[in-house]
C-alpha cells in the first residue's frame, strides 16, 4: 500500500512487514514492529517498542501499551487493554536448542478485557470477556468472563463489570455496576450481564 493511501499512521521508526492489513485509524508508534501477515482492527492503538508477531491478530479499538510483546497464536478480540511491558507466550516448553517453530499454543483474549502492567499469560490458556487480570499477574489457567484475577499464579479474587468495577453479588446473585447502572447475575460460578 503507498503512503499517500494509508488510512493508519506509522510512526517513521516503526516497521510494517508485508502481508499486513491494518484498519483505518490505528496508530503504530515509535520503535514497534508489526511483523509479516498480522491483522490489526480500525482504531488500535499500538505504544512505543511492541512488537506483534507474524500472525497476531487485534479486533478493532485494542490499546497496547509500551513494550508489549504479541507472538505467534494470540488473538485479541475488540476493546482489549495490553497494559505496559506485559507479554504472552506461545510455547509451553521451550529449549534453545530445540526448534518448536509452528507448535505454539494458541491463546484467545475476549472482548473488552483488561491485561495489567507486567502480567504474564502463559500460552494456551483463554482470557474470558471483560475479565481482569492485575498487575504481574502470572496466569496459568484459563480465566471467565468478568473474572479478576491477581498474584502467581493468577487467582480469581472477585469479578468485575464492564466498566471494570468490581461487583458485589447479593444473596439472589444479583449485582450493579457502580459507574454504568449495569445488572449482572452470577449463577453457578459464571457472570452474564442482564440485558
């Protein structure tokens, strides 16, 4: 694509590899790297030092901030939060001298969570929808919808709305969220928001 036809800005430091489609109004800053046949939404906003490996794809308005790191297997669906410097992996068991290139555990990142500061997600285990995981969190197992989670390894301490404040569920199981009036219902250890 020629520079005059972008609809996303690129830093000049940053690098673009072939193959890429990156949706309007996506910003690529300094010293990052988008590499080969990534998939990045509309109004994604990538920080300074990221790199997303070849094949990574972000839904649209997905914020990741400064040195992050994307590899090979991870999808992030719309609305994510990738706080700074926290990074996924992609191989369950890796060796210097033992070449596991196309064994990478795949991991998904539901719609409108949250990754804090120095958070580990350990490859293979799915994030849920609008969950929260705190900062230097090390999470070894897949996480629900609306869960918060924190420590190492990663234990869910409560759940959280998606506005990101955490609920208080009554004895009927039934929850407000304090910031957007939002209903929530916890039945069976999972949480649906009561449309």
């Amino acid at each position: 694509m020629e520079k005059a036809e972008q609809q996303y800005f690129a830093h000049e430091t940053a690098i673009v590899d072939e193959g890429c489609t990156i949706g309007p109004g996506t910003k690529i800053w300094h010293f990052s790297h988008i590499m080969s046949n990534c998939t990045l939404g509309n109004n994604c906003n990538i920080g300074q030092n990221v790199v997303v490996s070849p094949e990574v794809v972000l839904g649209n308005n997905v914020k990741v901030q400064n040195n992050v790191s994307i590899y090979t297997g991870v999808t992030c669906e719309s609305d994510v939060f990738l706080g700074p410097s926290m990074v996924f992996t992609n191989v369950i068991n890796p060796r210097s001298a033992v070449n596991r290139r196309g064994q990478y555990s795949k991991t998904n990142v539901g719609k409108g969570a949250s990754i804090g500061a120095n958070a580990t997600i350990v490859c293979g285990h799915n994030i849920g929808k609008y969950a929260f995981i705190g900062a230097g969190a090390v999470v070894t197992k897949e996480v629900p919808d609306y869960a918060l989670v924190v420590g190492n390894p990663a234990k869910q301490i409560g759940w959280k709305s998606e506005y990101g404040q955490k609920l208080a569920f009554d004895k009927n199981g039934k929850a407000i969220c304090s910031e957007s009036g939002q209903e929530y219902k916890l039945e069976t250890n999972k949480v649906i928001r009561v449309k």
